[in-house]
C-alpha cells in the first residue's frame, strides 16, 4: 500500500509554502540573514511544536517565517517543498502564501513573488511538477489592508492564480472580506477560503454565499448543517482536508475520531493535503498513509481522492487530460 501512496499521482491543493519551512532551512537562513532564533537546536524547534489549537500554531508560524528575507530565501523555501513534494509522488502543487506577513517585516511583495515563481519555473523544468500560486489574506487583520495588499499586487496578477483567507478563523467571518472578494472576483481571480476549520458551519456559507469560493479549505464543520452539506454535495464544491493539521491543531483528539469517514459517506468532493508540513508531522505521502491506517481506506477511495485534486486544481487542461 505504501508504493501504491507513493505513486499515486497526487496533486495538493491546500499548502501554505511558509508552513512548510523545516528547522534545518530555518537555521539555516537564520545564520546566512543573521537572524536570532529562540532555540538553541533543530530538535527544540520540534519539540516547541505542541499545539493547543490554531492560533497557538499560528504564533509559532509567523515567528518562524522571520528567516525569510530576500528573493533567494522564498526560492529555497519553495524549491526545498518541490523536492520533498516531488519524492513522494506529488506532481502539481497549489501554494499559498501570506504577503501580509512578510509586508509587516519590511519583506517587499516583488521579493516574495520573484523567489517563488522562480521555484515554480524551476520545478516545472527540472522535475516535471507544476503548481499554482495562490495569494492569501490574513482574516485577523482588516479588510481595507487586505484591499491594499489586492491593489499592491497589480503587477502579479497575471502570475496569481486565486486568492485565498487564513490565519485566525473565530471571529473573523468571510463576510468581513466580501469587497475584497468582490474586487478579486471583478480582476478575474478565482477565490478559496478557510471556513469551518475552527470556525463554525456558518462561515463555509458565507465564503459561498458572500466570497463566491470555488474551494473551501478545511470545511471539516459542515457536517452540524445538513442542508449546508446537501448544497455542498449538489454543487460538487471540493474540500481540501488536511488530516494530521487537524489532529496537531486539535479539531479532532485522533485521526480514527475523524469525520473523514462521515464527509465521504456524505458524498462530499474530498482532496487530501498538508497544510503546512513541517509544523503537522509530515507531507502529503504522511497524510495519505495515516488516513490508511485510521480508516483502512481501499485503493480505489485513494484513487477517488486523488482524482478529485486534480479536477479541482488551476491548472491547464492540458494537464489535466495528462494527468487523468
Ligand atoms: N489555518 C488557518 N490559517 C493558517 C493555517 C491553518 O491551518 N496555516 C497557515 N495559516
Ligand atoms: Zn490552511
């Protein structure tokens, strides 16, 4: 079963490239930006890594991104993910980033999108694995600096393939974003958003309702609004689940207790991804292997959700006839 996971032709749709940095890179562009780092060794970072809930992980995420610095640290980061990704069977990748993040340390947009899209380039060439980038907004900060960022990024545009919302889920509705949604909508961007991760059922209605999403990411809470799910399964609208982000950031004591099972019998346009790697204990191959033991899934569910990531993907279709 592990070879078949592995080559499976897997395609992940819900990635932020900053949660995918490994403390061996973080030290390393700690010592080459000369970047104080709170720990003392790789193994205390991994240790540091116990988290409560989200905004406990979030904390740690965004102090850990401080490494990153110029074009060539975004470049490594993205280029390290490809390899990693590429080793374990994925062939495209949709990665998110946080501009809001790296802006509010003096870290400019062009640097941040110049060293990703080079790996992006770079990993199409040298590995065959295409991707897609995806700009996201931090929900916890305000929807006029969100306007901002959209209207900053004009030159990239063309090189943005959707727009997306995270960070810290409560009290941070996706009706607060619905301008900013509406632009991107207008510009021709297509839009996702974490809902129902943390949050309740009635935030993944309003990232369909108000925000017009094409994915939800997450969407774990579904199930407390049948009629929700019912619409979910109509419209055939893809979840992108992250199995063990949900374990560490505790939506679920264990993987076995997973609605998984639940979302499937439902009928529900599953994916299955990593959210941010390095911080959930492990990638997409990880993932996939410890849905098998927690559900004992066949191949043909494996086969099932893998093809559903690649219907549901920004990609051309000329890929996608490849891939399928
Ligand atoms: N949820 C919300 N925001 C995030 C996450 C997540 O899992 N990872 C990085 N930003
Ligand atoms: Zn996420």
């Amino acid at each position: 079963m592990q070879d078949f996971l592995t080559r499976l032709p897997k395609a992940e749709l819900h990635l932020h490239i900053e949660g995918s940095l490994e403390p061996e890179l973080m030290f390393s562009l700690a010592q080459r930006n000369g970047v104080a780092l709170p720990y003392g060794s790789v193994e205390e970072v991994r240790a540091a890594y116990d988290f409560d809930d989200l905004q406990s992980f979030l904390n740690l995420y965004y102090q850990g991104m401080a490494v990153l610095r110029t074009a060539d640290d975004f470049f490594d980061l993205a280029m390290d993910y490809f390899r990693r990704a590429h080793a374990e069977g994925v062939v495209h990748v949709e990665l998110s980033f946080d501009p809001q993040a790296h802006l509010s340390r003096g870290i400019r947009m062009d640097v941040q999108i110049e060293g990703l899209t080079k790996a992006m380039r770079l990993a199409e060439r040298e590995l065959g694995l295409t991707s897609a980038l995806i700009m996201s907004f931090l929900r916890d900060r305000s929807a006029a600096e969100a306007m901002g960022v959209l209207d900053q990024a004009a030159p990239y545009w063309e090189m943005i393939d959707a727009v997306g919302l995270d960070s810290a889920e409560l009290g941070h509705p996706p009706s607060k974003f619905a301008a900013v949604f509406e632009r991107a909508k207008a510009l021709g961007l297509p839009r996702v958003a974490h809902a129902g991760e943390e949050g309740p059922a009635s935030y993944i209605r309003e990232a369909m309702e108000q925000l017009d999403v094409c994915r939800i990411d997450h969407g774990v809470r579904c199930l407390e609004d049948p009629a929700l799910v019912a619409e979910l399964v109509e419209r055939r609208l893809p979840l992108t689940i992250c199995p063990l982000s949900n374990v560490r950031l505790k939506v679920v004591d264990r993987l076995d207790q997973h609605p998984l099972p639940a979302l499937l019998e439902a009928g529900l346009t599953l994916t299955l991804n990593s959210d941010d790697p390095a911080y959930f204990g492990g990638g997409m191959l990880e993932n996939f292997k410890a849905c098998e033991r927690a559900f004992g899934w066949s191949q043909e569910t494996f086969i099932d959700l893998a093809r559903n990531a690649i219907e549901a993907a920004f990609m051309s279709e000329a890929r996608r006839d490849e891939l399928l």
